[in-house]
C-alpha cells in the first residue's frame, strides 16, 4: 500500500503516521520528493482498512500496490534512484561506460586495459576473477588472485571495479575489495547469495537471467532491498530465445517497462547479448536511446587470444570509437558523458 501525503503536510502528521503503522507490524518506506511526501507500506496490509488513512490529518491518497516486488517499485519511490559505485553515480543524468575483460588474464592485460578504457571515456572497470562456465573444462577464472589483480588495475587507473560473485561465502571478501558486485545471469534466482548480499551496503550490479521475465528480475532485486541494501542495479543482457544467429537476444523493451515499473536504474551488456563485436556498437547506441543508464562493455587487447569471450570483445581503439559517438548522442537523448 502507498500513502502519500499533502505537499504541505506537518513533519508531526508525517511522523505520527508512520509510527503507527510501524506499531501495527508494518515496515514504511518514506521517500520526501519535491512535491510530496510518499510511504511505502509493507506487511500484512491486507488488516489494514485504506478509508481509515484517507481521514488522517496531511493524508492525500491511498493507492494499492497490485505488483509483488515493493521497495524495487515506482509507486513507493517515485524519484529515480541514483547510485554511488566508488564515487561514480549510476542513474542520474550522466551515462556511466563499465568497459574490461571478460576475464582476468595478467596484470599487465588488465592494467593496460584499464588504463586504455579510462582513456577514452570509461567510468568504470570490469572484469571477471570467478567465471561461471557451462563446460567444467573451460577456463574458470583466476579467482582470488585475479580479484587481487583488479585491485591493482584500480590503484593504477583510478576506476572503481566491478566483478562478479559465484557465491555467499564469498560476500565478506566482496564487500572489503571491490566496488560494485556483478551477480550474473546464472544467479539471478540464488536467493541465498541475494540474501546475503542484502545485508552489505554495496552497489550490487544484478543482471537478468537467461529465460527471466521482468517480474523475475525486479522480484530478484526485491530479495536484496528486503534484506536491506538498497543499492541495486539492474543489468540488461538478453534473453534466450530461438534465435540463433547472436549468443541471445537483446530486450531493449526491457529497458523501457524497467523503467515505468521500477526507479532502479538499468544498464545494457551489449557484448554478452550479441555475443558478435561488430554488433556491440549500435546496439549499444540504440540502448541509450532507449534510456538505458549506462553500458557494460567488454574490451580486450588481443580478442583473438582472449581465454573468455574473445568473439564479442571490442579492441581498445573500437571502445574509443564507440564512446566518440556515445558523445554525440547523449546531448540529442538528454545524457551527458
């Protein structure tokens, strides 16, 4: 349930509100906004009568939440939400460019790279310590001493990191090292891992499962802002579905009904939806003229070489090329760079 309250309402009136349902067992997210003040109300709201809310003093309206994910949802928190991953704001105005990897190789190729994307306009590093693998004889990672490396490439470039986690005894390790955790696709629904994550306080990068609907994804989302982090960002990065000719099939309407449904913000994973490097370039620009917040772009030195990935992996002069048009595109959509 949602009560929002007259632009004018009394700090007391606000207050009193909120104690009282907090009494009742309710637990209330306020939101304050220019115009208005709005609570979010989560519990057993069907014990509660809406008509008795409408006579209190400051009370506007009082509207139901049909939708099962709440904190993640507009309705309670109108204004978009914007998030701070190390010192970079995801959701606002600007757009962030997350650019390395896809794994962690040597200190030198992740540096080199961090440096190189920084270069050209790169607000964040990525890169992959622990790979989730479907053939256990493929490269996994070069775990904690690839997350070491990260922290190196961070120290050298000055960009915040973001890599993805395989597990919840991990989270502690996560939480001290890095600035934003990836849960990736394979882990969308581990509500143990989505539990744990819930109780840390950083950015968490949460990216759309293979066959999940939206209401999957945003109810995923919901698992970590219930647990008490709040911090979420969503990750479009295609779907599987019976096509074939690309690694899987980009769902920039996602983006759009996120957006309406949600104030998390979304960024779009090019590579990994087409999986083809000679498409990341404009379906990256079309995902920003969808409204998406930003990219999540795989770069590497030597594609041809890479141990992951090298197929849908952009060189460090095609990344500079692409954040040159990004440039010239942002201004037309609103953005900045």
């Amino acid at each position: 349930m949602i009560i929002i309250m007259k632009p004018k309402a009394r700090e007391e009136s606000i207050g009193s509100l909120i104690s009282e349902l907090e009494g009742r067992g309710m637990q209330v997210q306020r939101n304050s906004g220019v115009d208005c003040t709005v609570l979010g109300v989560i519990g057993n709201v069907a014990s509660l009568d809406p008509t008795d809310f409408l006579m209190r003093e400051g009370v506007e309206r009082v509207m139901p939440v049909s939708e099962p994910f709440k904190k993640a949802n507009r309705k309670f928190h109108p204004e978009q939400s914007v998030i701070d991953c190390g010192g970079v704001r995801v959701g606002g105005r600007q757009l962030a460019l997350v650019a390395g990897p896809c794994s962690v190789e040597s200190i030198d190729q992740v540096t080199g790279i961090a440096l190189a994307v920084r270069a050209s306009g790169a607000s964040m590093l990525r890169g992959g310590a622990f790979k989730p693998r479907t053939s256990p004889y493929a490269f996994q990672g070069l775990k904690l001493e690839g997350l070491k490396m990260l922290e190196e490439a961070r120290a050298e470039s000055g960009l915040p990191i973001v890599t993805e986690i395989m597990s919840p005894a991990l989270v502690e390790e996560f939480d001290r090292r890095v600035d934003v955790i990836q849960v990736g696709a394979r882990n969308m629904q581990n509500f143990d891992l989505l539990r744990e994550l819930g109780k840390t306080r950083k950015p968490v990068l949460l990216k759309r499962g293979l066959s999940a609907t939206i209401e999957e994804w945003l109810m995923s989302a919901e698992y970590i802002m219930a647990a008490g982090n709040e911090n979420v960002i969503l990750c479009e990065r295609g779907i599987r579905t019976f096509e074939t000719y690309t690694r899987n099939t980009l769902d920039l309407s996602a983006v759009l009904a996120v957006k309406r449904l949600s104030h998390l913000p979304v960024l779009v994973d090019p590579s990994h939806a087409t999986g083809q490097a000679w498409m990341v370039e404009r379906m990256s620009l079309a995902a920003i003229a969808a409204g998406a917040d930003g990219l999540i772009i795989e770069v590497h030195n030597d594609p041809a070489r890479a141990l992951c990935d090298g197929a849908q992996s952009l060189t460090p002069p095609q990344f500079a090329q692409l954040v040159a048009k990004i440039h010239a595109l942002a201004p037309i959509v609103e953005r900045t760079l």
